[in-house]
C-alpha cells in the first residue's frame, strides 16, 4: 500500500460525507458470459480459470485460489455479466455479495482490496452496473451503498498523485471522471476532476498514439474506460474535457498499429490475450479508418506490411525507470502474420500464472529475437524495494528504414544491451518484399572495438522464433521448417549452411492459460559466425 500517513488522517475525517443518490451508470464495452452470473447464484464464483466454492459463507473470509483471483473478485469487474444475466436470482446474489465487501473491507484501507488499481477498478464497476446492484434494493442497502462509493472517491482522490506511474494513475483519474459525473457533484468538482484526467492523458498517451508502459494491450484497456466515459460526459450534458477525444483518437491508430491478420495485437511489453469481440466493440468507435503507419516513434515500433503479411518490430527502450515494472526484455524481437494467421509470436504475458512464469515471460528467450549466453539484453531487478524494474541495460538503439530499388521494405536495427557485461552489439535487418511473400533477414553478432581489448571468453548465441500454438511445424531437412496453418496457410523457414531445429516451448498468452507450443532455434558461436542470414518464403 502507499504510505499515507498525513493525508489518512485527512481522509478518515471526511470519511461520514455520502452522497444524496446517484445520477447515471455509464456503459460497460467488456465481453460478458452468462455462465458466471449463472454460476453466482449456485454459490460458485469463476474467475481467471479458477473457482470458488463459498457454500453459503462469505467468500471475502475464504481462502483464494490464486493471487489474481483475488484482485478480479474485489474489483467487481464480474458484475457486468451479472447485468447480461438480468435475472432477479443473479442480482440479489450480486448485491448481497457487494454488502458483504462493505461489510468486511468497507472501512478497512488494507490489503489488496484497497491497492488504488483494483479500488478504482470497483469504483468503475459499482457506478457502470448499479442498476444490477440497486434491482429491489432496500433503502438501508441504498444508503450504505452510496456512502461506501463516496469512501472510494475520496480515498483515490487522495492517493493519485502517490500511485504508480502509468496506467495504474491513469485508471485512477478515470475512475475519479466516471465517478464525478454519476454522482450529483457540482459543476466546479467535475470539471477539476476532467482536468487532472486531461494532464495524466496528455502524459501517458504519447503523440503517436502508444501509451508509455509500451504495452499494446493496455491502449485497449483504457479505450474500453474512456469510451464510455466520452458518451456520457456528452449524454449527460457536461463539458467534455477537452484533451479527452484527441487522446481517444490518437490511440486508435495506434491500436490498429498492433493488430495482427487474424484480429489479435500484438505480444509485446506485458500483452496478453485479446478477445476478439471486446476489440471489435473498441474500433466500432473508430473514425479514423485509416490504414496502420509504418512506425510509431515514441514508443519505438516498426511495422512492415505488404500483401496479407504483417511484421510488428520492437526497437525501443522503457521510459523510465518506474515504468519498466511491467517491461520485457525483448528489444528487435518481432511477430509476424499472414492472411488470418500467427506464425511468430512472443511468449507473451500470463497475468494469472505463478511469479517465476511471469518473470520467465519477461526474458530475452521468451521472445523472437537473439540471445547471448542465455542471458537478457537487459536484467531485472529482484529487489522488494524496487520491485521487479528493468534495470539499466540496453541505452541505444538505432534504426534504420528504407525502400529498395525493387520495392521491398527493409528494417535495419541494432541494441547495445549485452555491451556492457559481454561486449557485443545485436544487428537485425529484416526485409519484406513489395508482394508481401518473402522475408529476408540478418542476425549480427559483432565484437564492438572496446569489446575486442576486453573479451576473451566465448559466446553462445541462439536466434529464436516463437511459434504459435495453432501453427504445426514440420523439420524438411537440416536447415528447413515448414510452418503451416489450419487453413493451409504455409510458410518455409530456412537459414542455408546453419543448423535450424524445433525446439519445445510455451505459449503464456492464451484464455484458457500456459500452452505447450514450439519454437524454431539456430544456435551459433558470434567468434565463428558473426552472422546468420535466415529466410521465410511463403508457399504458393
């Protein structure tokens, strides 16, 4: 928890002021499944794969399943498929679990049911689904209920500025917005209110469009907040804060940046499984239409493009120190994909797994790019102080990008990241042809000049491509994979005079959890072979 000593004291004076009813329940864009809300009513609640059994007790005095269980059960994010059930059986089930948290946490500031992300996330959830909440409520209920939502407002109010950087204290200020318009505050209050929104805005969401974390995902996640929001600044009469809607568009270019032939985004920096019908609902919104750029500078991405082919590149840093709690360690890694179909990926993020798979995740190996001496291009820190950082490791990248004569796309890209503690320097160069049919690519591993005077020990390297779990790999001989998809979707994989194997591996980033999947690996000594030249051609 933050630490909040003066400002506690502060908070627990106001603590009695409730507010006198409630004004509107903004919309929920989120996928809903009838099933948990079926579920609830028989006692069981399902969340992240788990459930949990309550048997008429409370399940806030039970044991969790798992950590992330945990987190969605206090922040009520659950109540939307409730409000898809609508069943009178479903709702009181939903209000008498709601004043049973009152009851155990409603005016406890411990734990995790009141870290600032998940007290904002119930904050949301309560004010969007309080039709689901107030069905055939008491006015004893009513009252209890408003009173513990003016609690919330007041304690985020006052842990913003403390909460972690980046979209922890972006949720909170949308959460504060939602919060300021459902409740009957004054004019004065809401617009302060849109106002701290629009600085955190016009800092989190770069002018590219890319959200400092560099996490594909999280752009959606706050599109599905914000969207809403905007109707119902406009449905209500308000004023719409004024760096809301160029936030809003900045973002959907970006988003449509990440997105791969087969609908997903892209697996970089802590994404995870998209569902495809909550980025649909998202670009139902979009009115920029247009088609991706080829970069996003400030959040350092490429993305090549060309026929039915993708190919989205990492060739950035974090922004900052705090900001890389959530980074990986995957710098020039890339994913491609052709007609509706993944074939390289990354590992991914498994927000619900154990912390060695999360951490494991993070890795340089985890992703499609080089690794050196089965070591990240940048270490992560272990401290409990820090938290799990990205500590100083790779400090430059350089790109390059040009069209040739012939019309193929070529990236050039390079990291210093394993300088400092190997000395060498990592150069990929990947070239897409105008037809989108053949990719033509380049590892370098070279010795820099401070590096040749210091380095004597040798150095194992492997270049790994992550292949998603639906594509079956196929070994044609030495230097030769098959790839190929359901749909007979095929592509060849070759490095002529290196050795390719099929390695077994792990896909982190799936519904139903961690699934077994391959990875192809050329392993090569950077002293012997500094670089390898590898090729992937589609199949006619």
């Amino acid at each position: 928890m933050i630490g909040l000593a003066p400002s506690r004291l502060r908070f627990l004076k106001l603590a009695d002021r409730a507010p006198s009813g409630l004004v509107a329940a903004p919309t929920d864009l989120r996928a809903v499944d009838p099933y948990v809300a079926q579920e609830l009513v028989y006692g069981r609640i399902a969340l992240t794969g788990r459930i949990l059994e309550t048997r008429g007790a409370s399940p806030f005095s039970l044991e969790m399943p798992s950590a992330a269980f945990e987190e969605k059960l206090h922040a009520f994010g659950w109540l939307r498929h409730v409000r898809a059930s609508k069943s009178d059986e479903a709702c009181a089930r939903a209000r008498f679990l709601v004043s049973d948290w009152i009851a155990h946490h409603g005016r406890r500031i411990k734990g995790v049911a009141w870290a600032p992300e998940i007290a904002a996330q119930r904050l949301i959830a309560w004010l969007s689904h309080s039709p689901v909440v107030l069905q055939k409520a008491d006015a004893v209920f009513y009252r209890r209920f408003l009173k513990c939502l003016g609690y919330h407002v007041r304690y985020l109010s006052l842990v913003a500025k403390y909460a972690p950087d980046g979209e922890i204290r972006l949720k909170i200020r949308i959460a504060l917005a939602v919060a300021s318009i459902s409740l009957p505050y004054r004019a004065a209050k809401i617009a302060r209110f849109g106002v701290k929104l629009d600085r955190e805005l016009e800092r989190q969401v770069l002018p590219d469009g890319g959200h400092v974390s560099r996490n594909p995902r999280v752009m959606l996640d706050l599109l599905l907040d914000l969207l809403p929001l905007r109707q119902s600044y406009i449905n209500l009469g308000h004023d719409v804060p004024p760096g809301l809607v160029p936030a809003i568009d900045r973002m959907f270019p970006a988003i449509r940046f990440f997105r791969h032939q087969d609908g997903d985004l892209a697996l970089f920096n802590g994404a995870t499984v998209t569902l495809a019908n909550e980025l649909a609902s998202v670009l139902r919104y979009d009115e920029t239409s247009g088609r991706p750029s080829r970069a996003l500078p400030d959040v350092g991405y490429q993305r090549l493009s060309a026929g039915s082919t993708v190919v989205i590149v990492d060739t950035g840093l974090p922004q900052t120190l705090e900001l890389s709690k959530g980074a990986h360690c995957g710098c020039l890694s890339f994913e491609l994909s052709s007609v509706r179909n993944r074939f390289i990926v990354n590992s991914g993020f498994p927000p619900q797994a154990a912390k060695d798979f999360r951490r494991a995740s993070r890795s340089t190996a985890a992703h499609s790019t080089v690794t050196l001496n089965d070591t990240s291009s940048s270490r992560l820190s272990r401290s409990r102080l820090l938290g799990p950082i990205m500590m100083p490791g790779i400090t430059d990248v350089n790109v390059e990008r040009q069209t040739d004569q012939k019309g193929s796309d070529v990236l050039t890209a390079s990291h210093d990241g394993y300088l400092r503690k190997l000395g060498y320097l990592h150069e990929r160069e990947l070239e897409l042809n105008a037809a989108g049919t053949k990719i033509k690519g380049r590892d370098a591993v070279f010795l820099s000049q401070d590096g040749k005077k210091r380095t004597t020990l040798p150095v194992s390297a492997v270049s790994r491509f992550h292949i998603h779990p639906s594509i079956n790999l196929v070994q044609v001989d030495q230097e030769t994979v098959l790839m190929s998809a359901a749909d007979g979707t095929g592509w060849v994989f070759s490095a002529p005079g290196q050795i390719v194997t099929i390695a077994e591996d792990v896909f982190m980033a799936d519904a139903s959890g961690i699934r077994p999947s391959q990875q192809i690996e050329i392993p090569f000594s950077p002293l012997d072979t500094p670089e390898v030249r590898w090729l992937i051609e589609k199949k006619p």
